[in-house]
C-alpha cells in the first residue's frame, strides 16, 4: 500500500509517502518513496520535494491555503516517476499527524464524521494545531473524495496511560471536571516509536519496557515508559511545560506571567507568546534556538551566555531523569532521540555526565559514532544502565498506523 502521510500546521505541509503493508511491517521494510514540505502557506510559499535517493528540488510559488498545498504535493508526486505510484489512484490511504485528542483518543482511528467533529471539539486545547489539521482532513476528502481512507495519529494519544497523580495539576478539581485541564503530554508519536524500537531490537515482550525516553529537539519532551505503557511525561495542558526547549521555556513559576505582564506592559496573552516563542535557548542565549549554532558559539568564541543556555538545558533534562527514575523505580534504559538527541555527542556526554551517581559511563567513541541517524547503544559495557541513541521516526509510525487500522488490528 501507499500511504501519504500528512502534518498540517497553520502556515506549513510536511509529507511523506510511505510503502508499506502487514508482511512490511513485519519484516520491517516499508520504504519511503518521497517527502518534502510547503513552508509559507497564505504567501509566497516556498515548495522543496524529493523522491527518495534523488537531489531535492526547491521552486517558490503563491500557495493560498492547504488544500492548495496539497493539490501541489499531489500534483508534483504524480509528475515524478515513482514505482508503484503513476497517478491519484496509487495513493491507498492517507495519515495524518493530529496534535490534540484530548481524553477522546488512546490510539489511533480512522478518521469518519464523528472523530472529525470530535477533533474539532479539542481545538480549545490546542487552537494553533488542531484547526490546521481539519483543514488538511477536509483538503483531502476535496480532492480523493471521501471513501479514501484517512487515519488520525494523535501527540496525546499515547500518554493516555499516565495515572491522575501524573496528569492531575494540584489546583481546585473542578477545574479538571470542568475544563479538562490536566497534563496530555506530546510527541507521543515519537515516544511510542522509540520505545517500539527498543523492544523489537532486543527482542523484549512489550510489558518488559522500562525505560526514559528523550525527545530532544526544537520542541523538547521527557517520558518515563513503565511496563509499556506512559507513566509521567514532562509536557503539560500545552508543549510549553517541562525541559528548556528552542524557544521555549518549559517549567516556570507561574507568579511570573503577572509579575512580568506588570512590570513590561504586557498582557497574559503577549506574555504567554514571549514564554513560547522568545524564551528557551533563544532567550538565555540572545543569540538562536539552534543548538548547533550555541555549541559552535561557546565552543569558538566562549560566549558566556551561549554556555549558559546549554548548561541550563542540560541541567533541566538531568533533573527530570532523576526524578522519573524516583517516579518509576528504576529503569533499563535513557534513550536519546530527536534532532539534538540524535546528533549532538557533546550535549549526550554532557547530560550523561551528571549521572555519574547512577553508574551511567558512556563510551566516547560509540557516543561519537552516533550521529546522523545511527542508531546504537552509546554507553560503556561497564556501565550500570545502558545509554541508546534512537533516531525516531513518527511518518513511519503514523504510515503503519494506517496500514493496521484498515486491517481492523486496531
Ligand atoms: P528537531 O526539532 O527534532 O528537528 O531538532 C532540531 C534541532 O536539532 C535544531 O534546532 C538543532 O538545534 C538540533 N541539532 C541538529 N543537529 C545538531 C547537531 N549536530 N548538534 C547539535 N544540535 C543539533
């Protein structure tokens, strides 16, 4: 099967098209046929596509809306020669990424009238995200119609597990009753893989995983994988709790949302933007939210401020690691995923460093080997816990999502 796999944001298309069926996934060779984005939706969009193995190609164009990005993708993936896929009708399914499932959604479902509408109903948990990806579900009943199936992949779905003494914030109850608010915790789709991914490469039953798992990237996320399942997570209500992130800030004390709107002029609303958007690396630093340029930054020019954002994000993800292995009793393994995670030795070595406690010693030279999308176990044959890097995968996740939905195995 051919599965088009979609993440819809405000202003941007990501894709991938994905081949893969039951006998792929069991014999794990689903292949990737070609990806690509659409950036600057609403303007003068900026297109780069690929197929697969070849040089990426990057054009500019007046995209209006995601129905017309996605008309573009379609159209351009049909000009291509692709084996398997000569025009629309190639095309079995599509998976879309979904931010949001609030308490509805534990798993992944195909997608009819009722789950559409109960998306929408979770679009005041997550007003940036979910509006766009029910543009991105009705652009593509518009175009295949509406008898091709379309799966939804939730963030949230699998951090359903956690326990009320993880998701419960300690303030009055009926605002959980009311409101729902309470922690959902994100990039569950990449979690999940990582921790498939670990199971199925030591061959470990499911209810056997016990392990940390560390999405680090732009957007930064922790979990504490128990049996299987989520047991705590370190994203909240929204993504902007938790680990210092690019930019931004994680946890903070609340007080300051009042103390800073009073002191700079600002409203809840702009000060909540400057707590999203400006704060993180970028704010420590005053310089970016790529920790490539910080790393170059305070290892070229010793820039205080640029070692200062690092020392901080280091710091914060070490405390986290300490207090889920109180929260789990324990675990196997940390495993290090997303783009800074599944890059950046120094910034593995420099966390790992702080866990010198626990008997965790990393190897330098696996440590260095595992970049680029190597995948391995980093730490010393000695050392107490064992340290992986996993690069996560969420497309194919989301594509096998799919495939098993429309054979009723979920
Ligand atoms: P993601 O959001 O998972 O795509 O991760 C993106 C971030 O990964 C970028 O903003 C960079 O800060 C970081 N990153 C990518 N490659 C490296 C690297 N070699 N060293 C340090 N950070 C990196």
């Amino acid at each position: 099967m051919n599965i088009l796999v979609l993440n819809c944001g405000s202003s941007s298309l990501k894709f991938q098209l994905i081949a893969t069926d039951l006998e792929r996934i069991e014999r794990r060779a689903d292949q990737r046929l070609a990806y690509g984005m659409i950036d600057r939706i609403g303007g003068a969009a900026i297109l780069n596509f690929a197929v697969e193995g070849q040089k990426p190609e990057k054009s500019a164009a007046p995209i209006r809306n995601i129905s017309a990005a996605l008309d573009a993708v379609i159209k351009w993936i049909a000009s291509q020669s692709i084996e398997g896929v000569k025009n629309l009708g190639d095309i079995d399914a599509v998976g879309h990424r979904v931010v949001h499932g609030g308490e509805y959604f534990a798993q992944s479902v195909l997608i009819d009238d009722d789950v559409l509408q109960t998306i929408e109903d979770c679009i005041e948990l997550a007003p940036l995200h979910n509006p766009a990806n029910i543009r991105g579900i009705q652009a593509v009943r518009e175009i295949f119609g509406k008898t091709l199936p379309q799966a939804a992949v939730f963030d949230t779905a699998f951090h359903q597990t956690l326990p009320p003494k993880a998701f419960l914030y300690a303030i009055p109850y009926q605002l959980y009753r009311r409101h729902k608010i309470r922690r959902y915790g994100f990039h569950g789709t990449s979690h999940r893989y990582v921790a498939y991914q670990y199971r199925t490469v030591n061959n470990i039953p499911r209810e056997n995983v016990n392990i940390i798992t560390l999405h680090l990237g732009n957007g930064s996320s922790i979990a504490a994988i128990r049996g299987g399942n989520t047991i705590d997570t370190s994203m909240g209500l929204t993504p902007l709790e938790g680990l210092v992130m690019g930019t931004r800030s994680g946890d903070l004390d609340p007080a300051i949302l009042e103390f800073v709107g009073a002191k700079e002029g600002l409203t809840i609303h702009e000060t909540e933007m400057m707590l999203n958007k400006q704060s993180g690396l970028l704010g420590i630093s005053g310089l970016t939210n790529d920790m490539r340029e910080l790393l170059a930054e305070a290892e070229e020019s010793d820039d205080r401020r640029a070692r200062l954002a690092i020392e901080i994000f280091c710091y914060r993800v070490g405390k986290y690691i300490g207090s889920y292995l109180a929260a789990m009793n324990g675990t196997d393994a940390i495993i290090f995923a997303g783009g800074i995670g599944e890059n950046s030795s120094k910034i593995r070595a420099l966390i790992c460093e702080n866990l010198g406690w626990l008997g965790v010693r990393l190897d330098e030279g696996r440590n260095d080997e595992c970049v680029g999308g190597r995948e391995g176990v980093i730490s010393a044959d000695d050392s107490r816990l064992k340290i992986w890097v996993i690069p996560t995968n969420e497309e194919l996740l989301i594509a096998r999502d799919t495939v098993r939905l429309i054979h009723g195995l979920i």
